[in-house]
C-alpha cells in the first residue's frame, strides 16, 4: 500500500509540476518568504509526526488491537438495531465523514459530522470536546439516542460469545471481559486503537515547508505560485495561524468565530460550554476507574478545565489537513465550499465577538483573487 | 486491514507502534533512572567510616540519585563528616548510641542519655533514632526523656519500635512526630491500621524486601499506598558498613517498583514524603540551611528563571522552549520573610486578545518554610502563539500583590 501511494504521489507530483497552469518558471520576488514567514511555516512541520497514545487506552498502540478496532469499526452490530457502524457517518470513501450538512444517525443530528482521520492528535474529542479520550469519545456515538442508539446490555449480549473476546482474551491473558459495561469500554478503546492509526500523508504544503527549510529550491519552485500567495495570507495579520497552529493545523482548543449556533427557533447549541460540563459529567472520563492507564498528566486537564461564560458558542478548531476531502465545513456544515469558509471569515461580523473574544479575529479586506489564493492554499494541506 | 487496502490513509510504522506499547506497559514515564530517591534511613557508623570514606559515601549517593538521605550513626560522627561534605544531600539524625550493640541497652543507660543531651547542645539535627524500643520499655523514663528532648528541639521519633511502643511514644507528647523504622516489620493491614489511626506517624520501607519484589507490587501493599499516598517513604538500611554499598542498588530496586505506581503516589514515596516530613524540620533547624533556603531564588535566577517581583523576590522559571498547545510545569519561587500564611498562584493571559487560558493548572506546594515558597504550577497550556502575560498573585494577610512578565510564544 506505502508503495503503491508513494508512486501515486509521485505521479500527480510529476502531473502537476508538468500540467498545473499556476506554476511558477522562477521564483518572483512578490512571492519570496519573508524571514518571519519562513520561522512561522518551520512550526507547521514535519509531517507526520508521532501520535500520543489513546490517553487511558491500555490497548493503544497494540497492532492486535487495532485490527480488533477496525472490524468493529465496520460492524454494524454496535448500533441498536444493526443497521449503523461507524463507518457509516465515517465514511473511509468520504474522508472519513459523511458529505452531508448535519449527521444523520438513527434521528437527525445539529453537527457536522467530523473526519476522524489524524484523531489521535487531538487532546479533546468532538466539535466541544465533549470527550477527553478517543476511547471514551468513541462510546458516545454507539450509546447516542441520536447517533446508533445502542445499548450497554445488548450490545454485551452480542459480542459476550463472539470470536472477538476469544481474540481479546488470548491478547491480554485475562480471564474473562467483566461486566457488560467493562466490556463495552473494551469495544471501546479498541475502536480507538484503531482510529488513533488514521494519519494524512504529507502534502504539497508539507513539501514545500521542507524545501524552504532545506533551501531546495527547485522542490520550492514546484509550489504553486498561488498557493503561496495564499499562504503569505494565512500567515499575515489576518492571524488565521494563531488558531490553526502547528503541525497539525490546529491548536486543540475552542474558539468563537462569530459563527451562529442556533439550532432550531429556541435552541442553541452552545458547544464548548456543554462540552466542558459533559466531559466532567461523563462516566468514561479519564477520571473514572475505566481509565486503563491512570497517567496524571493525561487525568490533569480533565481536572483543570476551566468552564467561562466565553466557552458558550465556542467550537474546537478543526484541522485543516484533508480539508478538500471533508466538505461541508463548520460545526453545522453551514458552509459548502472553501471559499464560502474564506469569505466568512473575510465578512465576520465583528458584533458577533464579544469583548472577551478573540479581538485577532477582524473583518479583512480581501480581494476577490485573495480569496482564491487562500483557498489554494489551504488545498495544498491535502494530499 | 482489506477495507482499506486501496485507501491512501498511512498507518503507523512499527516502531511508532512499539514506542506506544512501551508507553502502555509502563505505568509512569517519571520512574526511570532519573527519578529522584529520598534514603531515609542510613547509618554510617564508626566501623563503616573506617571502611569507607565519607567522600565515597556521598559519591554513592550521587550515583544512586539520592536526593537527600537522613542519616544516623553510631557515634554522631560518621554524620557529622557526611554533614560537612555534603549538607545539601545529608539530613543528620542524632542516634543515642555511642557504639554498635547498644541497641538492646541504651533505654536504661544514662550515659547513652547524657551523650544524647550533649550532642544536641553542639549539633542540630531533623531527628532522634533510629533508636530500638519494644512494648512497654518505651515508658521507661530514659526513653521518656529522649521524647521530651524530641518535642523540645523539634526532632522527629526514628523509631525501631513495635506497633504498641510506637503508640506509648505518641501519647507521651502530643506534639512530637514518630518515623517507624521499617513500618514496624508489620504486615500492611496493621500499619494502615496505625496510619489511620496516628496522624503523626510515619513509616520507612527500609529493609521491607517483600515491598516490590520481583519489581511488581503485591496488592496488599499497593492497596497501602493508595490509603496513604504521604506517609511512606523509603530507606536503605545500612545496619552493616558493606550495605553502603547497596544504596544505589536500593534505589534503583525501587524505582522498578515505584513505575508500576501513579506518577504522583511514587514521587511521593520515592522522595516528597520524606522531604515533606523532614525537610521543614530540619531547615528550621540548622540556620545554615535557612541561609541556604534564602539563597535558592538567586540560584533560580541564575538557573533562567526571570525576576517579576523584588519584594518578595519572585521568580517566575519555565521550559526554556515552550510548545504551543502543549502542556508544561511551570515553577514560582519566593524568598523573603514571614512567608508561612502566604500564597502565590499563577495565571497567564493574552492581553491583546482579552482572554487568558482554557485551564486553571493545579498548584503544587514542593516547600513552604518563613523564608521560602515553591510551587510548581502543573498543566499550564499556552493555546495561541502571540504575545503573553504572567500574572503572580502573591497574598499575605492582608494584602495582594500581582506581578505581570510579557513573553511572546
């Protein structure tokens, strides 16, 4: 598979140097990186880089464990009345989302369904984070009157006898898998056992970042022309870098972008402010006696979290890697394309932010072909 | 893995895999070689100082990554010389026996008393002990003496004693602590009994070779640190002077032990519990120290640590390189004086952006004396790169200082 994808890199790369109208046949001055650009970008990489493991996931990171998770992750037996895995909102051939505004599990949902590929870099789970583990995050949607319906007695009643705890056992050299809730935790962490091995190859992005790093200049040369004009964008005062921070393009933390969170006439949906108290209520937090591995630095930010008045309408910052492959965007899918995400953000209405928001964030005066490099920046974050 | 065999989603290699197994067999990443030890109970007694050299003690302490050990001798001055090599690494105990084999006779022995009583007009010491001491011998009246001695010079009870004499030392001064010398040889129901019951009892493991054998804990003894997470600690026992030998092997045993427990509880056996006891004793105690306790916010100055208040001194020390998103400890030093009732906290905002951070990271007190305050703030986590502030709030009774430091991440 590495080398089958490895020779498909190289031949769109060899297709795009050779066919991309946008390339450049010199470096121009207008485009040339400034040095405050060229220590920003040095952030943003390498890619990929190591992912932590499952915070109290005592399975993270055990190969057989992660096969587990993946047959579960395409078994439709985790849902009530089996006719939904996680496969079907994650769609492997949908980036691992679902290509609709909202997600639609056995009841209609108000968020977007989010791409899980790169999840295990995240340090909170869901667009509130409501979750503070991929194991425990992943529960959630199989016990969710909205999402699989599921039920901790039947869904033990079906895997008690099943193949799996055979495989489960003779892998750990326990006896038995406890009670139904112990052993749907099992089912659990190795769900995200194997969604933690769900990384984006490099990009062109990431080529380039490395070129520039390695002074290569003729690696440097096969970037867009227009992709870094979009990227001197990105990293200017418009501080669309602040939030969208490091190598994975996101900081982990929760932001007001002046989007609405209305979800119906009469219902907000006030994301990281019930996310926060979720996390501290749920059964399955890092704090409970399911966590496997008790390390107090993963325990402590579930025990320092602080719930403010400015968390109400918040949203975690998503990654922009593999952001062409997981349209729509925002925590309702409320924008289709990336250039309707560049315009809102060129547009916000700077009402919408109160004073304790993030003041960085501020109307831009971006011309139509700005906004066009933008977006063809943020597709060079996609393989 | 078929379902995705035409995917272009990258799984991990091997080696990421195996570096996430080592992460989940290994309870706590902080057990290694590096962590910290606290010896609490060490002799190096006349016959050993002939064997040994003080200089090659302390260079046996050092390989062992000891972070202080209390040591005790017989006579005083094995001690002594260890004090004055190192008095950074050594907390002296003062022992009521002049030689070796006075064990089963010093409680009746008034020139072992009167021994006692000079040394301690000369020396300052943390503690008294290790002395041995069973049953009702505890109430005789030169033991009775060596408590009122204990309580009036403010010296810790290192006690090789027997659950029931432990309890007749308790009762004879409210005031004065005990370390019961190898958890009284006592099985783990009965210390957690008498922990629960005593909360001016201690214990060192010293000698307890079941405690982790084989590198693993048995429950019992496990389920005993977890009741009592501040009140063990560890010990060499060097009751022979070849066992100065095994201090660094002592140690090292124990950290295998020590990683199968929470990262916290086997700090706090490995060296905060010991520290916690003897440390403010023995810092009030020797006017040395006080001066070296003064001195510890210029190291921390010299050490990178940035200056954000002069009266008190306050020293600010973080990560010398500090990732965006990524959670760190932050350390607060404050030297000056009548520093007992004060607190200090820190906190860290944007002020361009209005808004600070998403956490309020636990304070954690690591020494509190008049002179000298040290916290360690845990879990700070800068969300934003950009321009940042340091806000100090230093309280005293009565009054409220903030100090503020800009960085930019």
């Amino acid at each position: 598979m590495f080398i089958n994808h490895k020779l498909n890199r190289t031949l769109l790369l060899m297709f795009a140097v050779l066919f991309t109208p946008d390339r450049p046949l010199k470096a121009e001055s207008t485009e040339e990186l400034t040095p405050r650009e060229i220590a920003l970008i040095t952030a943003f990489g390498p890619w990929p880089i190591p992912v932590p493991a499952d915070a109290g996931n005592e399975f993270s990171g055990l190969a057989w464990a992660e096969d587990l998770g993946e047959q579960l992750f395409h078994d439709k037996s985790l849902s009530g009345d089996s006719t939904l895995s996680c496969a079907s909102c994650h769609n492997p051939g949908l980036g691992f989302s679902d290509g609709r505004t909202v997600a639609i599990g056995k009841r209609a949902h108000v968020r977007n369904t989010q791409s899980i590929i790169n999840v295990g870099y995240n340090r909170w789970f869901g667009w509130d984070g409501g979750a503070d583990s991929l194991w425990a995050a992943s529960l959630r949607p199989i016990l969710s009157e909205v999402e699989m319906q599921g039920s901790i007695p039947v869904i033990a009643a079906r895997f008690r006898h099943s193949e799996l705890i055979e495989v489960i056992l003779r892998n750990t050299g326990a006896a038995e898998v406890g009670t139904d809730e112990q052993l749907l935790v099992t089912i659990g962490k190795l769900l995200g056992a194997y969604q933690r091995t769900l990384v984006s190859p490099q990009t062109d992005f990431d080529r380039f970042r490395d070129a520039v790093l390695s002074n290569n200049s003729i690696e440097q040369q096969r970037y867009p022309v227009a992709a870094r004009r979009g990227l001197k964008l990105f990293f200017s005062n418009a501080n669309c870098h602040v939030c969208h921070f490091g190598p994975g393009f996101t900081n982990g933390e929760f932001h007001d972008i002046g989007r609405p969170f209305f979800t119906t006439i009469g219902q907000v949906d006030s994301g990281r402010f019930d996310g926060i108290k979720r996390v501290i209520s749920d059964p399955y937090n890092l704090t409970s006696d399911f966590n496997g591995t008790k390390r107090p630095a993963d325990i402590r930010k579930t025990t320092t979290v602080k719930i403010t008045q400015s968390n109400f309408g918040q949203w975690k910052t998503p990654t922009l890697r593999n952001l062409t492959k997981t349209a729509p965007y925002m925590h309702d899918g409320s924008l289709s394309t990336l250039r309707e995400v560049v315009d809102s953000y060129a547009e916000i209405d700077p009402t919408r932010l109160h004073s304790q928001g993030e003041s960085i964030l501020k109307p831009q005066n971006w011309s139509d072909q700005d906004r066009l490099d933008l977006v063809r920046f943020l597709e060079t974050l996609s393989h | 893995m078929s379902h995705f065999a035409n995917s272009v989603i990258v799984k991990l290699t091997r080696v990421a895999v195996l570096t996430a197994i080592t992460q989940v067999t290994v309870t706590n990443a902080i057990a290694s070689d590096t962590l910290p030890i606290a010896d609490a109970h060490v002799h190096y007694s006349h016959d050993s100082v002939e064997m040994t050299p003080p200089q090659r003690v302390i260079e046996l302490m050092r390989a062992a990554n000891l972070k202080f050990a209390l040591v005790s001798s017989s006579d005083d001055r094995g001690t002594q010389l260890l004090t004055e090599l190192a008095p950074e690494l050594i907390i002296p105990g003062l022992r009521p026996y002049r030689r070796r084999g006075e064990l089963n006779t010093w409680y009746t022995d008034e020139k072992a008393l009167a021994y006692t009583e000079r040394l301690l007009k000369t020396n300052r010491y943390a503690s008294i002990g290790e002395f041995h001491l069973y049953g009702d011998t505890a109430d005789l009246p030169i033991p009775k003496r060596i408590v009122e001695l204990a309580a009036q010079h403010n010296l810790v009870l290192h006690a090789h004693s027997d659950a029931e004499a432990v309890e007749k030392l308790l009762a004879q001064n409210s005031a004065v602590k005990v370390l019961w010398a190898h958890a009284g040889f006592d099985d783990p129901a009965t210390i957690s009994d008498m922990l629960s019951k005593h909360d001016r009892l201690w214990a060192d493991l010293a000698f307890r070779s079941e405690v982790g054998s084989g590198g693993s804990l048995s429950p019992e003894w496990a389920a005993l640190f977890h009741e009592h997470p501040q009140r063990l600690m560890l010990g060499t026992d060097t009751y022979t002077p070849e066992r100065m030998y095994f201090v660094p092997e002592h140690a090292a045993g124990a950290r295998t032990w020590l990683a199968t427990l929470p990262e916290e509880l086997a700090e706090n056996i490995a060296w905060k519990n010991a520290y916690n006891l003897l440390m403010p004793i023995w810092k009030e105690n020797n006017a040395a120290i006080q001066t070296e306790t003064e001195n510890q916010c210029t190291k921390a100055l010299q050490d990178n640590g940035i200056s954000i208040n002069d009266s008190p001194i306050t020293i600010v020390k973080a990560p010398e390189r500090i990732e965006v998103s990524e959670p760190f400890t932050v350390q607060i030093q404050v030297c000056g004086n009548n520093l007992l009732d004060n607190t200090v906290t820190l906190n860290a905002i944007m002020p361009a952006h209005g808004h600070g951070m998403n956490y309020a990271p636990d304070h954690l007190i690591v020494d509190h004396t008049q002179n000298y305050l040290n916290v360690e703030v845990k879990g700070v986590l800068l969300h934003m790169p950009g321009t940042w502030q340091w806000l100090v709030e230093h309280r005293s009774p009565g009054n409220l200082t903030t100090s503020k430091y800009d960085f930019t991440l």
